[in-house]
C-alpha cells in the first residue's frame, strides 16, 4: 500500500532526527573525508530542525515532509525557498530546492520516494516557486528519481580531499582594491557565460554595481583569500576561497576543515567548451586559492562548476576532482 505524506510537526522530531542521522551515516558512507560527521551530529540536527521550526522570522522558508506506512514513519524529505543572490535578476521569484538531505527507510513501500518527491514539489509550487531545483549525491537514491521527472543537471559540486600548501605561480597575486574594476569586468563576462548556457542564471540589472560592492567588502573579510592572474600586468582571471556553508552540507556533517570556491573565471576558459590553450593560467590560478585553503588548515575543498560548462568540469577533473554534488533543474 502507498504511504500518506503528511507535513512534519514539533512532535515529530525525535523521528524526524532519527530519519535525518541515517541519511547523514548513508552519506558519510560515500566519502568519509568529505562527508565528516559531528561528535555531536544528531543534536545538530535537532537543533537545526526546531530553530526552523520555532522562528518568527526565519531568513528563508523550509519544510520537511514525512511519508507514513503501516502506522510508521517511513520516510522524509526536505524543501526551502531558496533565496535569490544579489547579483541574479531572480525574475521568477526564489526557486524551491529539494534538498538531499532527504531519506526513505529499506522498510518502506517501494513507490516511497517517488511519492515523497511528488508532494515536495507540490509543497514548493504552492508556496509560490515558479523554478524547481533538486540536489542529491552522485548515483544517490534520489538521482534516478529526478531524471524520471525530468530533472537535468545545472551545477556541478566538485569535491577533492588531501588539499596541499603549494608557491603561487609567478603569475598570480593577492588582489586589492585597485583590482576591483577589473574584477567586475570579468564577472560580466562570468554571467553572460552563464546566461547563455540557462536563463535561470539571469543578471539583475545592476549587476555590476552590486558584484563591485561586495568584492570590495570581501577584500575586508578575514575568513577568505581573493587572488587575481595578471601575467603581464592586466588582469586576466580571479577566484575566491572561502568556508564551506551550510547550505550544501547539512547540519549533521563537520565543515570546519572544509573550504569552498564558486567565484572564479579566467579567460582561459570563457569558451565552455574549450579550453583556451594549455589552460595553464586558470590551472595557476585555481593553484592559488586551493594552497590558501591549505594554508588555513582545510583538508577538503567543494567548487562549484556549471555543469554545461565542460572547460570548466574538465580543469577541475584534471586537477583532481571529483562530482560529488548536483543541483538539477525541471526543464
């Protein structure tokens, strides 16, 4: 018989994180360096759970849902809003993302996860989301069920362990202020890339304005190291490494030796693809901010690649990494 799927109450948070520690240990399981728990991991996901739960104010909507069977919970899945950053017109208001911190017991009824599936994007469509995303590990248990409901790859999650400390090359530099407006002219370059590979990526009209402020702040921030490639004096490339955040690692899992890179472009590869030339100076500078991670005791590194742009996916593989995340759109 089919299970009932029914939204996840205060009372049920002892299943709940119940649930939600078995896909954590099922998750660690496909990558222990990468995929750490906490000491503490299942208070972690209980305080995370009934902080969302008990805000009055939450910075973004989340739900989780639970399929019954048999007079049991079976089942759960997890949905937000996912909030649209500055840079990105967001004209079809905050897509719902599906999170894969979602779980189906071996005792559950086996059109368990299909259903579970089918009522998140009901629960996100009423909700208002106008674009559905989904993410799951790679060949997880949640990968097929997205592709038979016409989910496709959008980004690409690239993960690699043992990072080392390693000299920049002669070509790649700490930025500074000075570099911000050429910063800025490369992020143009960056989105329009992105735009033309999905319109979900479309640029806000003050892009720019927005993309130059906060790269000047993150010049401020202690936590992150910004590197520019200018090999005869002009700027051809950046990248920024930073922490890890929770939005691709649930609560359950250790981050604190986890880095984590998405602005980054050379000029190298502008064409997605076809890498321009031997690639070297996005190599160099990509080098760069994987030794910062390095440097400030991280042993893991997630980036983020586009997954249409194989220039991109193919630096990455060669420099040892490998997909361990994907976010899929509904086409």
């Amino acid at each position: 018989m089919s299970p009932s799927v029914r939204p996840a109450a205060m009372a049920d948070l002892d299943v709940l994180t119940d649930l939600l520690m078995r896909d954590a240990e099922q998750r660690q399981m496909t990558d222990p360096d990468l995929w750490t728990l906490k000491a503490d991991a299942r208070a972690q996901i209980s305080a995370a759970i009934k902080q969302a739960m008990e805000s009055d104010n939450p910075p973004f909507r989340q739900r989780w849902l639970l399929a019954e069977a048999g007079g049991a919970v079976v089942g759960v899945i997890h949905t937000i809003l996912l909030p649209v950053p500055p840079i990105y017109a967001g004209d079809f208001g905050a897509p719902g993302l599906i999170m894969e911190d979602s779980f189906v017991s071996d005792s559950a009824p086996d059109d368990t996860r299909a259903i579970l599936f089918a009522a998140a994007e009901d629960d996100l469509i009423e909700a208002g989301a106008k674009v559905l995303v989904a993410s799951s590990i790679v060949d997880g248990p949640w990968a097929s069920v997205q592709t038979d409901r016409n989910y496709a790859p959008l980004t690409l999650y690239l993960a690699r362990t043992g990072l080392r400390t390693q000299a920049a090359a002669a070509s790649v530099r700490k930025a500074t202020e000075a570099d911000v407006p050429a910063i800025v002219g490369l992020s143009a370059e960056h989105r329009q890339i992105l735009l033309d590979l999905n319109v979900f990526w479309k640029p806000h009209p003050d892009a720019d304005a927005r993309f130059g402020s906060w790269m000047a702040r993150s010049l401020t921030l202690p936590d992150r190291d910004m590197f520019v490639a200018a090999p005869e004096g002009e700027v051809e490339g950046y990248v920024i490494s930073q922490p890890a955040t929770a939005l691709h690692f649930p609560p359950a899992h250790d981050i604190a030796a986890t880095g984590f890179i998405d602005d980054f472009h050379h000029e190298d590869l502008q064409d997605p693809d076809h890498t321009e030339g031997t690639g070297k100076g996005a190599h160099d500078l990509f080098a760069a901010a994987e030794a910062a991670l390095a440097q400030r005791q991280n042993d893991a590194a997630l980036v983020v690649c586009p997954a249409a742009w194989r220039s991109k996916a193919a630096m990455l593989e060669a420099a040892g990494y490998e997909t361990a995340l994907v976010w899929r759109i509904k086409r």
